[in-house]
C-alpha cells in the first residue's frame, strides 16, 4: 500500500511504502485502487497504472470530474478498467475501505464493469 508519508498505521509496516512507482511499475501487480484526496496526484496515478496495463478503482470524484474524457480515453486505448467508487471511501474506516475495494475488485473480476 503506498502512503504519502511514513506515518504509524495499524498494519504492519512491510505493507506500506512511501515510493507509488513501486506499485504501478510491479508487473506482478494487477490492481490499483486509489483512495487519496489529492485530485491531481490522483489522476497521476490513475494515468500511470492504466497505461502500465493495471485495473484501477478510485475514489476520487474531482479527479473524475476534471479528466473524464482522457480517462475514458485512456481506458479505451489500454483495454483496462476505470471504476468508480460509489461512496466515498473514508481512510479511518478500515473495515470499509476494505468493503469497497473487494466490491470492485470482484466487479473487475466478473467483467461487470
């Protein structure tokens, strides 16, 4: 999981990394599931993975907003899937963070998207 800083949280620490291309570049990694309230870094990592062939989900609505022509666009030409969030996914709530992400994950998966 990539955080913007090296702040305590209640996993273990080998599970974080501060570095988000380690994510995006890891061909072992298939999804990448976007829930940063930074619109623009957002879209950059949006843009990043689906062109790194990735499936994304993002929370983010503003960064939808702004870039949804290139992101349509951007889906098309990778053959990847963009999903929205339906709500938004609030980062103190664990439990639901986790609701929601294996919701989409299973929508990529059965090709509902």
């Amino acid at each position: 999981m990539y955080q913007k800083s090296a702040e305590k949280r209640n996993a273990p620490a080998e599970l974080f990394t501060t570095d988000r291309d380690e994510l995006l570049e890891d061909k072992d990694i298939n999804v990448i599931v976007e829930v940063i309230d930074d619109a623009n870094a957002a879209f950059e990592i949006v843009k990043t993975a689906l062109n790194n062939k990735k499936e994304v989900v993002s929370s983010s609505k503003k960064m939808v907003a702004e870039h949804l022509q290139e992101l349509l666009d951007m889906q098309q030409k990778t053959g990847r899937s963009f999903c929205m969030n339906r709500r938004r996914v609030h980062l103190f709530r664990q439990s639901e963070i986790w609701k929601n992400i294996m919701t989409m994950i299973c929508c990529i998966a059965s090709g509902r998207l």
